[in-house]
C-alpha cells in the first residue's frame, strides 16, 4: 500500500501511532452532539437554533464552526416550502355537483378524468403544473407547464393535451372531475368542455380534498 500512495514506511507508521488533537476530540464531540440535536428536531433546526441549543447546554461554540460541521455531516435544514394558494374557490361562476362522487376505479379508459393545479417554486419564481389523470390506470394523459394562472394557459392546453392522448368517443359518457378553483368553472373553460355533448362536469366540494384525492395526491408525492 505505501508503494502503491508512494509513502514510506516510516510515514506511514508514524501517523498511525499519532494522538488526535484537542481539537479534533472536540470536533467529534461536537458532530455527536450536533447530529442529535439535528434528529431530535426532525431535521428542521440548521446551525442558528443548533448553536443556539448548544450554548444552552453549556456547549460555547459558534455559528460559523456548527455550519461548517453540519456540511461535514451532510445535514441541512428542511426549509418548508411557502404555500401558495392555487384553488380560488370565491367567484361569480356556476360550481356543479360532485358527480363522481369518489368513485376513483374504472375498468375501462375514458370514463372519469380528474384535474388538479399545483405550485412549483423555482429560482426565476413560481410555476404552475395543471396534470389531467384519467381514472383507469392513473396516467397523466395531459399537462401543461405555465407562470400564470390563467385557464387559457393551464386547464385549456392540458385538456386539449389529453384529447390528444386519449380521444374521446362522443358516445361514450366521460366524468371530468376537479376542484371549484375558478379556472374549471370560467366561461372559458366550461365552453371547451361544452363541445363535447358526452362530458359530464364533475366539482369536488367545498373544503374536501378527500373527494379529489387521486389528482391531488399525484401531485403531493
């Protein structure tokens, strides 16, 4: 091995009998005591509220040296991420009766699709994931990928998508499921829906996720 790292034998043996250092000793301790701290908080404390948690306990120590241990240990705090609302359910528009009515198996495609809206926080700000699922096999069959809320550029183009994806039989009943958010119940929107005969507008009801639970748990996972 020293041949292979081109170390001598000398060097080599001289660092396995060497003693840690004071600080080194400290260090450890400091990363055991750090690392429990970190777990006992369900990872959501980071070096402020460590250090913080540390001097209480009689440890000095300062912020700057718990960071620099915590990126040793590979621990960072979990930031929770800012809710932003995406359903605004206070409008003027008609709202329809919950038509599917949870029944979220279905043997056969292009019987119920369920719709939802959900946020993206990126560096440039936020972004807004319209996905469509159609109830058979739980596939997204259409999207769409926008920085507005606007219907014209989130439910529109991913119900058009998924006409694409799955075309739609005009004798065929067809369920589509989705929140009383005002992009699904707008003029705009219902008078797309409102070209095909077969489609039976579906709306969750107010305040119960349960009932739109298959989108709405797609896009929390």
């Amino acid at each position: 091995m020293c041949q292979v790292f081109r170390v001598s034998k000398s060097s080599y043996y001289k660092w396995t009998h060497k003693k840690p250092t004071k600080q080194h000793i400290r260090n450890t301790m400091l990363k055991t005591e750090i690392e429990k701290i970190y777990r006992t908080s369900k990872g959501r404390y980071g070096s402020p509220r460590i250090t913080k948690e540390l001097n209480m306990q009689g440890i000095a120590v300062s912020k700057v040296l718990v960071a620099k241990l915590m990126q040793q240990l590979h621990l960072r705090s979990i930031v929770k991420r800012k809710y932003k609302v995406t359903t605004d359910s206070s409008h003027k528009y008609p709202v329809v009766d919950n038509r599917l009515n949870r029944a979220f198996k279905t043997t056969t495609e292009n019987v119920a699709w369920v719709s939802d809206i959900t946020y993206i926080a990126t560096s440039e700000g936020w972004l807004y994931l319209t996905t469509v699922l159609d109830l058979f096999d739980r596939k997204v069959i259409g999207w769409a990928l926008s920085n507005t809320m606007k219907s014209s550029e989130t439910v529109i183009p991913a119900f058009k998508m998924a006409k694409l994806n799955r075309p739609i039989n005009n004798n065929q009943p067809l369920i589509f499921h989705s929140d009383r958010g005002i992009q699904y119940a707008c003029k705009e929107f219902t008078d797309v829906l409102a070209t095909h005969k077969n489609i039976i507008r579906s709306m969750s009801r107010k305040g119960n996720c349960w009932d739109n639970a298959v989108a709405e748990s797609f896009l929390n996972q």
